[in-house]
C-alpha cells in the first residue's frame, strides 16, 4: 500500500496521512440493522473512504466493519489506522459514475468515543 494524496479528482482535507486500502466493508447508519456492501480504497490515522451503491447525507453518522482484509502485508504506519469495527460521521458523499453505473464516494471521519 502507498500513501495517496487525493481521489477523484476532490481536494484533499485530511490532516493525516492517506494509506490505498481495497478491502471490502459493511456499513449500516448507526443504531440500524439493515447493511450496505461498499469498498474501501483508503485509510488514514482519522477516517476512511469508500464507494458504495447508496446514497449517504452529510453528518449522518454510521457504523462500518471490515469483512476482508487486504491481501497484501500492510507496514506498521498503515496497520495502526485500520479500524476492523469504527463508528464515524459522514463529511461528504460526491456522486460518481462508470459505465452507465451510479454509485457514491464518500468520506467519513472516525468518532472519537471516550
């Protein structure tokens, strides 16, 4: 995995490093039991993004788990921002399409719980 600096052409607002991370994930709005199937394509130390068929609004929050891991061996630096279960808040869901196919990027940052 390599550090990514911006996807899909978006400015990049994250303070922490990006790690690419395709790894598929479930994700459910928080406190419901109907999941989502998406792909997560990155991480960093405070959130994660990735595509899905469902549209997500803005500071909703949610609950993503990792299914399965990366094949590949990831470095220490990468495996401390991978989250196998992690409530976050929606920052931004962008429309995206690819051959004849609508889904949704969408970015979240992790939930501080303490």
């Amino acid at each position: 995995m390599t550090a990514s600096r911006s996807v899909a052409g978006h400015k990049e607002n994250r303070m922490d490093e990006r790690y690419n991370c395709e790894a598929l994930i479930n994700w459910s709005y928080f406190n419901e039991n109907k999941y989502f199937r998406a792909k997560m394509l990155n991480i960093s130390r405070n959130g994660v993004y990735f595509e899905t068929s469902e549209r997500i609004r803005s500071n909703t929050t949610i609950f993503v788990r990792l299914e399965a891991l990366p094949a590949e061996k990831m470095q220490l630096s990468e495996q401390e921002c991978l989250r196998t279960a992690s409530i976050g808040e929606v920052k931004w869901c962008h429309e995206l399409s690819r051959d004849n196919c609508r889904y949704y990027g969408v970015g979240v940052r992790y939930c501080n719980l303490k």
